[in-house]
C-alpha cells in the first residue's frame, strides 16, 4: 500500500494487456509504443489513466474504450501496460 496524501491506494504491477483476460477492466498505466502506432492508439482512447475493458482476448484483441469497441493486434496490445481494477467490476462498462 502507498500512501498518498491523505489517500490509501493499492499497488499492483504493470503488466502487458496481453496478460489479461475478458472481461478484465484495466487502467492504462503505460503505451510503451512509440512512432506512429503509439500516435494511433492514444487518438484512439488508450492513454495513460485511462480504463478500459478487454471484451475478446483472441488476435486481434477487442477492447472496450469510452463507450466504443475497437480492435487492437496482440503484437500492439503486448506495448500496453496495464493494472487490472478489482474495484472496477459489477461497474457499468467504461
């Protein structure tokens, strides 16, 4: 646990978005991609802080972004880190 101010939060790692499962609910921590495709996927919702839900784990991955799906290869998705949110689930999806 980490103290933040006043705040309690709960550390987990990182890991790749390729080591999660549907229907896990993230936050992105890291788009460790740089160049165009990391330009692609921050215009595309996935930056930093923000949560998302994995819905389909094949290849490519089908990921749940503020309200809309989009499709994301494994060969990308590994360059997203991410935490799962145990808090997050039974919420609406994000």
């Amino acid at each position: 646990m980490v103290v933040d101010g006043s705040e309690t939060v709960a550390c987990t790692p990182a890991v790749p978005l390729t080591a999660c499962r549907a229907p896990d609910i993230v936050v992105v921590r890291e788009v460790g991609h740089d160049g165009r495709d990391g330009v692609r996927l921050k215009r595309m919702g996935i930056c930093e802080g923000r949560r998302i839900q994995l819905i389909h784990d094949g290849d490519p991955m089908i990921l749940r972004v503020v309200g809309s799906r989009i499709g994301v290869s494994r060969r990308l998705a590994a360059t997203i880190l991410v935490t799962v949110c145990p808090e997050c689930h039974g919420e609406p999806n994000p």
